[in-house]
C-alpha cells in the first residue's frame, strides 16, 4: 500500500470495528480517523499535536468511537534508555542524519519538515556551518 495514494481504512470492512493508533502529531489527523473509522472503533492517540486539535463530537457518537490519549513512556523507560546509551548497547550515531550550528536552527527544521532527507538533526553549538 502507497501511504500516499491509499488509505489503510479502505482495506478494513465498515462492519468490523477498528483499533487505530495515531503516533503522528499532525493537526487533523484525530478529525480524519474518526471520519474514516467504522462503528465501534477506539483511536489511541499517542501522538503529541502541538496546539489545538478540532474534532466534530457529533461524529464519534454517532459511531460509538472511544477516543485514548495515552502517555507513551513511562518513568523507568527513561533510566533503561539513559543505560543502554551510556553502556554502548544502542549506538545512538546512526539516529542523527546531520548537524547544525544554532544559527542555522530554523533551516534545519525547514529541511526536517519537507524533503524527507532527515529524521534527527543535532545541534551543535561549536559547529561552523553558516
């Protein structure tokens, strides 16, 4: 399936209910799961929207959609992480697809956000990139 041509709900049967998980954050996509979910479906939402997010509650009943936001670490993860890092046992290296200096910040986000050639950018201060 082409993510950008289709949309998973077109494989899912309107008679069978669906659990849907947006990890996104994208404002919207909350609205576009309840219009495309069938009855009896549950949308967790995992993903942090960074501001407002409207949604049409009329929708939801009328489906019986329950909606979960859930937090999607816990506290002792944080610790485990923090140890594999610091012992070696994750290479955290293969993460980071490129560097910025602090004056080059809002072009990193640009780039993060329109041509897909980057997935974490580190920001270092010492860097002379300008």
């Amino acid at each position: 399936m082409d993510a950008n041509q289709d949309s998973p709900f077109d494989q899912v049967d309107a008679a069978t209910s669906a659990a849907v998980y947006d990890c996104t954050g994208v404002s919207g996509m909350l609205e576009s799961c309840l219009q495309a979910v069938p009855r009896g479906s549950e949308i967790v939402v995992a993903g942090i929207s960074h501001g407002q997010e409207a949604i049409t509650p009329s929708i939801a009943i009328s489906k019986e959609v329950t909606i979960r936001f859930v937090s999607f670490y816990e506290q002792d993860e944080f610790a485990t992480a923090l140890q594999m890092l610091a012992s070696g046992e994750i290479d955290w290296r293969s993460w980071i697809s490129g560097q910025v200096s602090l004056e080059n910040v809002a072009h990193a986000f640009e780039s993060l956000n329109s041509n897909g050639q980057h997935v974490k950018m580190l920001v270092t201060p010492s860097l002379n990139n300008a």
